[in-house]
C-alpha cells in the first residue's frame, strides 16, 4: 500500500493505493473521524460488483451504510439529481453524523462531491474512484460540479475530499476502452511533469492494456504524486499552475464540443489535442522532432486516434475559439517544451493552431 | 468612513462602515481586481430605492450593470431561484469578467453568497447589506445557504465575500419592527463579548429607534467587529467558538419553529431566548439577579417581547429537543456569566429549561 499526502492545511488529505485496499477501508478512515453513517452513492452496476462488500467492510468496523443509486451517465450530473440526494441525505441524516462515500467514476465524483460541499454547508465525503481515469485525475483536487442546460461543470465548488482510496483491483474490471481513456492522461502527466513516467509508459504500453496489476499501480501513484504536487501549490485554480494539467485540453475539449460528446471519449480527444499541442510547440520552434513523434508515437501504440473523422473542420476551429481557456479573446495553449516539461503560451497565431488541426484531419 | 479588515489569509476582506459611502463604490472595489460587469442581485423596492443610484456610481467608474430582481421573501431562498439565476449569470457572463452584487437583507445575501459560491466554482461577490440585522450580522461570515423543503438553510456554503459596503443611510428608510429586530442582535453582541456596547445601547435606546445616524453606525462598527474576530477564529464553525454568537438562538430558533416562523421576528424570537438563556444562567448560579434583569430590561426598553404568546408550551419544547444545536441528543446553550461574557454549557437539566420557558410563558 502506499500513500501520498495532500498538503492544504486544514483541508490536507492522504490518498491510499493499492491492490484489494477496500477491505481496509474500516482502519482507514478510522482516525479521520467523518461520522458514523456512510451514504454510498454509486451506480446499480459498480454497487453490485464492490459496493456490498465495501458495505460489509464497514459494517464489521461499526458503520451503519445506505446507498444511493444514480444512472451511469452525464445525465447523472444534473442539478435534479443533486436535489434529489439532497431531499433522501436529510432523510436519513437524522442523528448528524453521516458522511458520504464517493463509489464510481468522474461523473459520481463530481456529482457526490458537489453534493456533500453543499450539504449543510459541506459534509466529510471520500473517493473511492472506480476507473483507471478517476484515479489518476478527477478523484484528486476537490473540483466538483454538476451541469446546467447551458454548460458543463457550470455549477461546483472546490471541495477536498477527506481520503482518495484507490483500489487497483477495482480496474481489473475494465474494458479495454476505459483503460486507453485513462492511459491518455497518464501520458499527459509523463508530458508535463515525468519523462520516467512516461519512459515506464512506451516500455509497458501492452502490459498496461492488459490489466497488469503492478503496472497500473505504478501509473496511478505516478500519476496522483504529480496532481497531488499541483493541487498543493495552486488548489484552486488562480495562479495558473494547475493550468499545465490542461496539455491537450484546448483542442480536447473542442473536439469533444465540436462531436457533441458522441465521437471522442474524454482521453481520446485529450490524445489528439496532445499530438495537436505538440505539433504547434514544433512549429514555434520550442519541441524537437523527436519528442514530437515520441508524442503521437506512444499514442497510436496505446490505441489512442491520431488522427481525427467525422467532424467538421469549421465546427472544431469555432468550438476552439469558444474555449473557455481563451481568456479575454486571447487563446491559451499548453506546450511540450521536452517529454517532462511544459509551458503556457498565450495568443497563439491562428494560421499555426490551424495548420495542426489540419495536420490532425489527414 | 471605518475599516474593519476580516483576517483569512487569501480570503481575507474589509468591511467598510459610514453615511453615504455606496458614492463610493468604484474607489473601494477598483483595487479588489472583482471583475468588469456588475451583477446586482436585490428585490424591486431596493433596486428603486437605492440600487439604481449605486449602479450610477458603478458605471461612472466604469462597470457595467445589470441587475437580477428577486421576490422579497424567505421563499426566494430556494433551489429553483438559484438555478434561475445561475442561467441568467451564464447568458450574462460572456466575457467571464462578471462579479455579483448582493443588495438586500439576510435573505439576498444568502442567496446571492450561494449563488456566486457554486456558479464556475466561485465568482466574486460583495455584499452591500441594506438592514441593521445584516449589516451587524448575516453580511459578515460568508455563511450562505438556501432552503429545501426539508429545512431551512439545509443547503449551502462558507464562501466569503471580497467586501462588505454597510452604508448607514440605507438603515434610515427601515420601519421601527427591522430595528428593533436588528437591535435584538446587537444586544446579543453586547451580552457575548462587549459590556462597553451593552451599556452604550442602554443610554441611547430611543436615539437608536429613531435612526439616529451617528448612533447607529457606532453599533454597526462594533458589532461588525466582534463578528469578524469571531470568524477568523473559527471561520466555518468547527472550532465551536462561532457557537457563542447563538446566545438567545436555541429557544429562539424553537421560538420561531413553533410558530411557523409567523409569530416571531428572528430578532423578536432571539430576544426572548436571551432572556430565557439568561435566566437558566441565574438558575445554575452562573450570573447575578442583577444582570439577569439588565438583559431582560434593555430588551424591554428596545421594544422587543419579553413574554410569549400565542404558541403552545409543548410545541415548544418539542422544537427545543429538535434544534441542530442539539449535539447527538444532549442540549448545547449559550449562557451568560456576564454583561460582556458567556460560556457554552452541554446537558442543562430538563428541568431548569421547563422552568425557563415557564417563566416566559407568564
């Protein structure tokens, strides 16, 4: 087991990895002093798979626990739904001592998140985070939000949880799929911050596809150590250095804007809009050749795309300029300067951003 | 003009207190960095009375404005409003430049503080409190909430404001009800932490009834002062330090359940807890006879009730049972020892609260 602490005072946190770590979570949670009663809100797939056992852990360890289902979608992060678990928490919060158990992926993190930041001006909540991208990313920092008619993540707030625990053996249930969308980010973290990382990465692309546990291990302590850094030094998002976390998200997201969130999933749009990032540091002369093609090549080599179909030119280039990262009009970009490093460069020529958007639709 | 500056590190912020000050707004908000388009949340008399003069001062300094009108009422504290204004913010926000301003009463600026808490993760928002009882209290703290149906102030967050503009000339149009309702709490301050204030409301209780500017603005600025020593000891009420400011709130607030919030003011509902809590302090030996009377006597001379009506004795001591104040089934008061100090006391015998009631019930 091992673990990494968050430093932010009096919102300092630990977050646990390892493998079949669940069945600890009884001493885990133990000294943190977060109630008595455990609300898990979950999906009805992952309570079945590791949510009743997860209940049976903390029951022999004097917990009472109830679940909350929610459906497995986007959908689930809406302002109805946080209502909806809002009204059944002061239902069953009779005695004031309940604390809430985050039990799923990016969506029931952000959604439990936002829930328990809100409930009676904030309750104790902790991630368990079911999926290989959850692990390394949304599940650390504290950002939650749910999404309004009008945009994503449109409503939150910045709020720690109390422990990430993040079971390995809960991964070994993915799909190939999940685990491509996660591995993007890793790659990303190996980008801006680690060339071991991403070193370990190209040497162990098979391995990691096929669900070695240590492997994966290894990526996801990685990976946390790197967002744990960042968060430490920037927790919410002012002095732009959380910012690099964004490498390839500019393009990302657009591309994902552009595709009505019906073509890419999150880590494949983060992957083409890293290959797209990567190419503009090579035009402005700030990444070599190499680190260029190591890039794209460690991309294609984890099943990533590299290379964008069905969507629009003109519909991506506007969904760019509509990025919420264009401050002011100006655009921002984050940019591979070597495998290990990055900087943020604003206001991009337009002529450059479209010549990699059409190098990505060849 | 006074400057009070509440201590919280990052979040840190002033509270501004004088006669005519809104004039100016621009000078005071220019070095905060709060944004370029002011949203001004209020209801439709304030927006007449004061909250177009405020946006002309905004616009002189070069903001612009637009304004949000609620209903005035307890009932614009809900999820639905929240979420209407959120939409309107999104439409509103193009240029991510945008600030909230809060003009009203407990009830704006609770809602207004939610909703620039949670809208992105947090905007800035300032609040420009136009009662005493906000002006001296519920401005000041970044306590902010809306009700569900299950409970008041059931959601919420602590989300501080970047400034605090109290402008006593805004006090002189309230009827005499808001000032007596507003005085009750600052008899609260003076019995908790400020004898010097306790004496001064003594002296000068007429003058205060009858909007007295210099009068009130000594009250605001010393009220506003132990508020903010309070808070940044223990600003999200963990440390239970905050728990003093809720002297006279647990027979209050059951005061005010018990009559469905019709019967009593929160300041009237308050004032006969003080004198309730003071009594069960003279009854355990805690506080002098004399004191005891001086509290209930000021409250008297303020115009405000000193014995209960129309609500039925078990219906109020069923609400007492049920106060969130009630840790984990053992009652928590506030007492006093004396003008100027109080301690906090768990488990007080049934008994001595009946007796208490009872004698309020005469």
């Amino acid at each position: 087991m091992k673990k990494i602490k968050v430093n932010l005072g009096k919102r300092s946190y630990q977050i646990v990895i390892g493998d079949k770590i669940s069945s600890q979570i009884g001493s885990l949670i133990k000294s943190l002093q977060l109630g008595e009663d455990a609300l898990v809100i979950t999906n009805s797939f992952l309570k079945k798979r590791f949510g009743l056992k997860l209940a049976g852990y903390l029951k022999k360890s004097g917990y009472t626990v109830k679940f909350e289902v929610v459906p497995d979608s986007e959908k689930s992060k809406s302002a109805k739904q946080v209502f909806r678990l809002i009204d059944r928490i002061g239902e069953y919060d009779v005695k004031r001592r309940l604390f809430i158990i985050a039990l799923g992926g990016g969506v029931i993190g952000d959604l439990s998140g936002f829930v328990a930041a809100i409930y009676k001006r904030g309750v104790n909540y902790i991630q368990v985070p079911s999926t290989f991208l959850a692990q390394i990313d949304s599940a650390i920092g504290g950002k939650t939000a749910v999404d309004l008619s009008l945009g994503k993540n449109l409503v939150g707030a910045f709020y720690q949880p109390r422990l990430v625990l993040s079971d390995i053996s809960v991964l070994l249930s993915l799909d190939k799929k999940q685990i491509r969308s996660g591995l993007a980010e890793a790659i990303k973290y190996g980008v801006i911050q680690d060339r071991q990382l991403f070193e370990f990465i190209e040497k162990n692309t098979a391995k990691i596809i096929n669900l070695n546990q240590k492997a994966l291990e290894y990526i996801v302590y990685r990976c946390s150590r790197i967002k744990a850094k960042i968060i430490q030094i920037d927790e919410t998002e002012t002095k732009g250095i959380r910012t690099i976390l964004n490498y390839g998200h500019t393009i990302g997201h657009a591309l994902e804007t552009a595709g009505g969130y019906q073509v890419y999933s999150h880590g494949e749009a983060v992957a083409l809009g890293m290959i797209a990032a990567a190419r503009i540091a090579r035009d402005l002369n700030l990444l070599d050749d190499k680190s260029c093609w190591r890039i794209k090549n460690l991309i294609s080599k984890a099943g990533l795309p590299t290379s964008v179909r069905s969507i629009n030119r003109d519909k991506l280039l506007n969904a760019i300029s509509h990025d919420k990262k264009f401050i002011r009009g100006k655009n921002r970009f984050v940019l591979p300067v070597k495998i290990g490093k990055v900087i943020v460069r604003e206001g991009i020529p337009l002529s450059i951003i479209k010549k990699s958007i059409n190098s990505l639709m060849k």
